[in-house]
C-alpha cells in the first residue's frame, strides 16, 4: 500500500507539472515549492491545507500565538489560494507551501523547521509527515476533526491510512459520529471538542471590520449578500434581482479571474452591475443595484451589511462556508449538495435555512425571507444562537495542548 501511495503522489506531481501549462494555480503550486527554507529554532508548526482550514484553525493559533510569544510559530499550506492570500500573516514567523510528501522531504523539513509540535486541521492526512514525527516523538494533534463512514479510513483497503491515524497524539473532533467511527478502528485518544469555525466566525461577528465603501454603495438600504458563487449559482440570482428593485445586490464569485468577472456583470442589465475596484462613490454607482466583489478577503465582514446570504457551492462539489453569513444573523440559502455539512444540516433542521434545487424554489426562499416578517425574525434569532451555542472549542483544545511540558 505505501507503494500505491508513493506512486500515486508522483503521478500528482507529474500531472501538477502538465497543468501548470496553462492553469495558474497549477504554475503558483510548483513554483511555491520552490521556495528556500531556512532552518528554525524550536517552533509550534500549523499546517492547513488552504484559506478554510487557516481560517478554522486560526482561532487556536491565535490563543498560542498569545500565550506564548517567544515561540516561533511555522505555518505551511498545501494549496496556493492559502499560501498566497496568507503569506504575510503576523501570526506566523515563516509561512511555507507543504513540500510534497516522501521520506526524504519530511526528513528534510522536520529537520528545518525543528518542531515541538504539530497541529493539522480537519482534512490533511501525509503518510511520511504523521511518521517522520512520531518517529522523532514530537506531539501531532488533529483539531476540528471530522469523520465519515464513506472515507478510506473506514474501508478494507484502508490499512496505510488507518496507520497514518495510529501516528496523531490526540484528534480533537466536531462530534459524535467521528468519536464512535475512530474507536470502531480503534482509535481511542480522541476529544469531542465542536468545531473551531464557530469561535472564529462568532468573534468576527463580534468586531467586524469596517468596509466604508460598502457601507455607501449599501446606503441604508435592505441587502442579499451571495457569497462563493460559481456560475451555477449566479445564473438562479440573476432571474431573482429584477423582482426586489428596493434590495442592493452584493455578489462575491469564488473565483475572481477577468473573464469569470465579466462574465458575471453580462448576466445583468446594462448599468446595473458595478465591480467592487471600480467603485466611486459617485452618483451612477450608487444607483447600481448590483456590486460584484473582485477581491479575495472581504466576503466575511461583508456579512455585517446583510439581511439575507446565499452560499455558493451547492450545486457543485459542496457548499461553502455558512458559518460567516450565520454568525450575523443572517438566513441562508444554498444549493442541494450539503448533507457533507453538519451545520448546513443543522440550520435546515432549524428552519433558518433553504437548500433549493432550481429557480423556483429560490424564489419562493426569497419571497418567504423578504414578505414574511414573522418568519424572517425567527430565522435571524435562531441561526444566530446556533452558533453562539456551538462556540468553545478552542478552549476545549487549548486545555489540552501544554506546551511547556513538551
């Protein structure tokens, strides 16, 4: 099996290789390896796989970072849309792309790096890593966990894998299910400690940045905020803003490439439409119903101007994160493929969300959350105290986690 694997990662880079021909972040994945290391003193390592995983791991890297201000913090990504927007983080001392998984490049990097420990979040399993520590005996913690019955772990064929678990010190998961899947393998050091998205997205809530530029193109009126969007998505919206003229429109696309952002404005009404960087404040802009963000960075605090969220993804391979819109209050609406999510599951549980398959369904989401004052109210109290509910985490790992008896 280890021989499968290995096979299987130099396959991946052979087909990174070919597709950084002409795919961009194909081309910033390579050239990110390349990157020069130098060697550290002893350091706390944090690794995300990209800009999710940071910003759901951020809280617990924020209370060590806080705690323990003479250690060296390291912080690697796998994918470019981390490594490039977080790059200059002042919560790290050096942020690194994750060189690709063998024997010889863990070695190698455990040796540069010199941690006392390793925290990973969620998702990223890498053979050679999880072995080269447990090999030195420096502590791996998993935070934010989450398991699946459908995952490799849990199969016949899963034995590397389930190896690759036996080498983490201590999983601290998001619920139940994962706790009684890991001690199915057994797996037993594991913590139910809920899901640090939640204590991110709650204090964000609690002190967003100001966005003043939103604020006046938003000019007090009413807002629906549709955040992650693919094409899928934006065609449904686009046949629902002509029916609410009083409403401002902010649209922010997962994907903020040129021709992906002209293509957006395309969709609507001549003048209708304004790009967030071209934004003036003056009189025609402010008479645009539409704002289409096209920066990565924001979408976040956009959330504080909003009464309504959908969230991009669903029709696709997932939605994306709804926590954000949540934390404010906001309803949220989204495509059919969430059952990966417990929270999108929660909030539908709840009532103060819709998933929706088409067009119609959309709009009769949007005509019960915009006419229907009674329901709207109870939507708004109901996801908000969710996640208010769902935070503390952190204080569950950080408990945990003693880093001057390491």
């Amino acid at each position: 099996m280890l021989l499968l694997y290995n096979t299987g990662l130099k396959l991946y880079m052979l087909a990174i290789y070919i597709a950084s021909f002409f795919n961009s972040k194909a081309k910033l994945w390579l050239k990110g390896r390349k990157q020069v290391f130098k060697y550290e003193d002893k350091s706390i390592w944090f690794h995300f796989a990209s800009l999710g995983e940071f910003e759901q791991g951020r809280p617990v890297l924020e209370v060590l970072r806080r705690q323990h201000p003479d250690k060296r913090i390291i912080i690697t990504f796998f994918s470019p849309s981390g490594y490039e927007i977080r790059k200059n983080t002042p919560l790290a001392d050096a942020v690194y792309y994750l060189p690709l998984d063998s024997a010889k490049n863990a070695q190698k990097f455990i040796d540069t790096i010199n941690p006392e420990l390793a925290i990973f979040t969620k998702y990223e399993y890498w053979y050679h890593y999880f072995n080269e520590l447990q090999k030195r005996n420096i502590p791996l913690y998993i935070i934010s966990g989450i398991f699946r019955p459908e995952q490799i772990f849990f199969k016949w064929y899963g034995g590397l894998h389930r190896k690759m678990l036996s080498f983490v010190m201590r999983f601290f998961v998001q619920d139940e299910q994962s706790k009684q899947l890991l001690q199915h393998i057994n797996i037993t050091n594991v913590t139910i400690s809920g899901d640090t998205r939640f204590d991110r997205v709650w204090a964000n809530a609690q002190k967003p940045k100001p966005l003043p530029e939103i604020a006046e193109f938003v000019n007090s009126r009413k807002v629906f905020i549709a955040g992650s969007t693919w094409p899928e998505d934006e065609k449904l919206l686009a046949g629902i803003i002509k029916d609410y003229p009083d409403w401002k429109f902010i649209i922010a696309p997962h994907e903020i490439n040129e021709d992906r952002i002209n293509n957006l404005i395309h969709l609507f009404p001549s003048n209708s439409a304004i790009k967030y960087s071209q934004f003036k404040s003056q009189i025609s802009d402010l008479r645009s119903q539409i704002l289409i963000i096209d920066n990565i960075g924001m979408l976040s605090s956009l959330y504080q101007y909003g009464q309504i969220a959908y969230i991009g993804g669903g029709f696709g391979a997932g939605i994306h994160n709804t926590l954000e819109a949540a934390a404010f209050g906001l309803p949220v609406i989204f495509g059919p493929n969430y059952s990966k999510f417990k929270e999108a599951r929660d909030i539908i549980t709840l009532k103060a969300g819709f998933s929706i398959a088409d067009k119609t369904e959309l709009a009769v989401a949007v005509n019960a959350l915009v006419n229907d004052e009674q329901f709207y109210t109870y939507a708004h109290k109901q996801i908000k105290k969710y996640v208010e509910e769902h935070t503390g985490a952190t204080h569950t790992i950080i408990e945990h986690i003693n880093i001057n008896n390491q």
